[in-house]
C-alpha cells in the first residue's frame, strides 16, 4: 500500500488585533503613587534593570525627604536610587532624584551607585535636560505606561528612554574601601584566588612590577604603588569574575565564545567584558590564551590612555 509522502499543510494561526488602551495613572481614582511603588516593590524586575532586589522603602534620608525605593543588584556591588512620579515629569523630579543619589553615594561609596527617574510622561524639553545630566551622573530615565487589560486588570510597559553613558575618567581607579585576602578568601575560598594568583602571573607577563590591591567590591592592580585596572577580578566560591577593560566588537564576543568561556555581559558604563571563569577553565589552554589575549589588549590600551 502506498503512503501519500505529501506534507499537509500547516493550519494558519489566527492573529487577532487588538486597540490598547493605556490608563492614566495620575487621574485616576485608585491606581495611585502607592499602588506603583506596591507594584515595583512586589517584582522589581519590571523596570528591566536585571536581577535586582528591594534593599529599602521610603527610605529616609538625612537633611532630605524619603528616597522611593532602593534597589541592589543580587551580584554585583550596585545599588539603584528610584524615584517615582505620576503625571508628567518636572524640575523638582529631577532635583529631588539628583539629590538622593549623591546622598547615598556620598553614604556608600563602596557601591556603584545610579538614579533612577520613573514617569508617565518625560516630554522631549526635560529629556534634554537629564540628558545633560547623564554627562556627568549615572541616570536611568524610565517612562511607565498602564494598559487596560480588560477585566479588572492593568498591566505595566517601561520603556528606558535615557540610559547611563559610561563617564570619562570615572572607574574604578578612584579610592575605594580596602580589603585584605582574609576577606575575600571567607567571601569566595582559597581555591578561587589560587586562581587569581595564576592570572595575575598572567598580566606579570606584560608588566612584572604589576600586584593585586584588595578593595571589598573586587581586587584590582596596582602599578608603582598606584591602580591600574585595566583588569578587575571578583572571585566567587568556584569560579573567578575576569573583567577585562577593552571595546566590544563581534570578533572579541566570537573569540570568547569559541574558547568556551562564559560572558556574562559587557559593562557599557565601564568598558568591560564580564567574563565567569570556572576553577576548571583555569586548566583548559583554549579557555588561558582566550585570556591572555584578551588581558593583553586591555592592557595596550590602558597604556595609550
């Protein structure tokens, strides 16, 4: 008996449109200020600024009012300064969210710290204006829409409309709480600097006067008594976070992804691949010349600066 070989063609899904209607949270009658900040407090991966957790609410500050919300980054030593308005954007939005930031950096400058502006509406008069302050201030400008989704239920759109711009001659030369390796030996384990140590035979290679500097939020280098962190690393419990600071381009992301190491993003702000090393990959040669390679031009560059 004979089949038929012929393929049947697939059923067409149905797309049906659908008019949204945004909700004006100013206006209206329950959807207030709180019940937003309830919103963010709840699932604060809604303003898409990754993998963050509420550290504080209505925090007060001293001199000043209330901070909305603070948020820190589960990894890394960052924390967020979010300021909400409903309605649209003003001059004391802007002050009050300026002001914050520079109390709580002043408070915690081991932290990498960025102000965040929420608003309804942030017209092109005021982007302008923050877009100034972006040259100088890590600033987040976020514009938040509520949806009607019919039913009873509201859903939330944030759209990043300004984002941070990495500032010239801010890194992480400037001063910065000391650690020692006791510290970071209880934070991650021997194991882990172990291999710290192997990479820093590996920039040795290129400057043998270079050595390791304990701060708190990584370990930098130090050349002739002085930073130079061309590279920063942040041992974990089994791996070490090698962050190299050197302009992405798509041949650097394919030379790492053929080596098999693991990048976990690249820090526009900084200038830096963020890059896991497993204690295994310290074995591979693939996964060490990636490295090397990568350490190398960081450091060329670090040179012509």
């Amino acid at each position: 008996m004979m089949h038929d070989q012929r393929r049947k063609p697939l059923a067409r899904i149905q797309v049906e449109y659908a008019k949204v209607e945004t909700v004006s949270l100013k206006r209206h009658a329950v959807l207030d200020e709180r019940w937003l900040q309830d919103m963010i407090y709840k699932d604060p991966s809604i303003l898409g600024l990754g993998d963050v957790f509420v550290k504080d609410r209505e925090r007060a500050l001293p001199g000043a009012g209330r901070l909305d919300l603070l948020l820190q980054d589960s990894e890394e030593p960052r924390r967020y300064e979010v300021e909400i308005q409903l309605g649209k954007m003003d001059e004391s939005h802007i002050i009050r969210t300026v002001e914050y930031w520079d109390l709580e950096r002043k408070r915690f400058p081991t932290y990498e710290h960025t102000a965040v502006i929420v608003a309804e509406e942030i017209t092109g008069r005021f982007l302008n204006v923050i877009s100034l302050f972006n040259a100088a201030i890590p600033l987040i400008a976020l514009q938040v829409k509520a949806v009607d989704l019919g039913g009873g239920r509201v859903g939330l759109l944030f759209t990043r409309v300004l984002d941070t711009i990495k500032i010239a001659g801010e890194d992480e030369d400037e001063p910065r709480e000391e650690a020692d390796r006791g510290f970071w030996e209880s934070k991650a384990n021997k194991q882990t600097l172990g291999a710290v140590d192997d990479l820093l035979k590996v920039v040795r290679e290129f400057d043998g006067s270079l050595e390791l500097k304990y701060n708190k939020p990584y370990i930098g280098l130090v050349r002739n008594g002085r930073p130079y962190n061309f590279v920063v690393f942040k041992p974990q419990k089994g791996a070490v976070r090698v962050e190299p600071r050197i302009e992405r381009s798509k041949e650097r992301d394919a030379m790492i992804e053929r080596s098999g190491l693991d990048m976990l993003e690249y820090k526009e702000r900084w200038g830096r691949y963020v890059i896991r090393m497993p204690l295994a990959d310290t074995k591979r040669p693939e996964a060490i010349g990636t490295l090397r390679h990568l350490l190398k031009e960081a450091f060329t560059r670090a040179g012509e600066e």
